[in-house]
C-alpha cells in the first residue's frame, strides 16, 4: 500500500475500551496534526473476540472526519490465523474483508509468532 510513498508515523492511540469512546475523539486529533490514513490496530482483528464494532469504527471514521481508514497495522501472525479458522471467526464475506490488508504470506505471518 505504501511501496511508493514516504510515511510517518504521526501518532496512536487506544480505542478507550469497550464501547470504544476514543474513537469519537483521537481521530479529529489525529486529523489536525496532519494526519490523512487512520489504521486501526491489527490486535482489533486477531482478538478472542475480534472487536465487534471495527467495521462501525471505519465507517464513522470516515463518514465524521472524511479520513481513509485502514484495517490493520500489521501481518495476522500465524498463530491467530490458525485458531481464527479452526473457530470460522472470519468465516463470513465480512469478516474476510475486514482481515484482507492484514493477510500476508506464510512466511511473513510466522515471522510475526
């Protein structure tokens, strides 16, 4: 996604915990310190659950603060991806969207055990 490009790492911060209060408040943060992508974190995805509102996340994110958002930080380790499937959490067409930016090779997701 960001072969060609020069990125910076401009800031992070957590969701606050369910339900997610931060989410209304760090991205128009973000947002005034330059910053034009939000990615939310990869941990998001790989939980035991999985956020249940990560997709609600994106979809406010950039209807509110007109921001591209990405799901994910970082390659799904191996060990998550083989427990996600033996419990079909990432079954649906929903869920396979959502991990999609986060999917990488087997050698890449071992790398991340």
């Amino acid at each position: 996604m960001y072969e060609d490009k020069d990125v910076e790492i401009a800031g992070y911060a957590s969701c606050g915990g369910c339900p997610g209060g931060n989410i209304e408040y760090a991205p128009m943060e973000m947002k005034k310190n330059g910053v034009s992508v939000i990615h939310l974190a990869t941990g998001m995805l790989v939980g035991y659950p999985p956020c249940p509102r990560i997709r609600y996340f994106s979809e406010f994110i950039r209807e509110k603060y007109n921001m591209d958002v990405v799901v994910g930080t970082h390659p799904i380790p191996e060990n998550y991806l083989t427990t996600h499937t033996s419990l079909k959490t990432w079954d649906s067409r929903l869920w396979q969207e959502l991990i999609a930016f986060a999917l990488s090779d087997e050698e890449t997701r071992k790398a991340y055990d």
